[in-house]
C-alpha cells in the first residue's frame, strides 16, 4: 500500500472558539512533524461574526494534505487526512481523537481508504 486518505464527520462538539480553531491547527501540525511528514504551506481563516463563528483550513504536506471545516451552528467537524506516503491516517486520527476526547458517539461517519 502507498497511501490512504481519511475522511471523517464529527457531530455534537463545541467548535466556535478562536482558541479551539488555533489548538486543532496546532495539533494537526504536531501530528504531522510527529510521523515524519514536511508541511510546504498551511493557511487557515477564523470565520468572526456577522458570519457564523468557526474556522476553515489546511495544512499542505510533502504526501498530500490534511483539511478541516466547522459547521459551529450545528456543532460539526469535517475533517479529511490524505496521505500519498506510508503514514497511517486512521493512527493519526485516533490520536487526534484522544487529544481532544472524542468519542465513538461523536463521530457521525468515517471513511478510510487505502490508495495506490
């Protein structure tokens, strides 16, 4: 296998905050350096009001990406993890899930597929 790309919808967690947009930036960047991943760019916006609160953003990586959106009126997450090298995404997720006590019952769907 080269490759898996993860994509997950998180329900029922309080993402409005401009301190929990920066500590999920912050941990998806760790996670990378973490499995020897290069980040190349990463942006993000913080969405202020009149606008729904909330936060979009990327992380550009030498194998590919890692993505997330909020959904802050309905509570929702849209995260997708891309990998085109041999870091295990889904690992990475479940890490990401215990930083932030996630739980099986947060977690609406989840797809993972393995590439190449």
């Amino acid at each position: 296998m080269k490759g898996n790309h993860l994509i997950t919808d998180i329900i029922n967690v309080d993402c409005a905050s401009a301190d929990y947009c920066e500590k999920w930036l912050k941990v998806l960047k760790e996670q990378v350096i973490n499995n020897g991943l290069k980040i190349i760019n990463s942006y993000s916006h913080i969405f202020l009001p009149p606008d729904l609160p909330g936060f979009t953003g990327y992380i550009l990586i030498d194998a590919s990406h890692f993505a997330i959106h909020t959904y802050t009126d309905e509570k929702k997450i849209a995260l997708d993890l891309f990998s085109c090298g041999n870091v295990n995404t889904m690992f990475i997720f479940e890490s990401i899930c215990k930083h932030f006590a996630i739980t099986k019952e947060n977690i609406k769907s989840i797809h993972y597929i393995e590439r190449f």
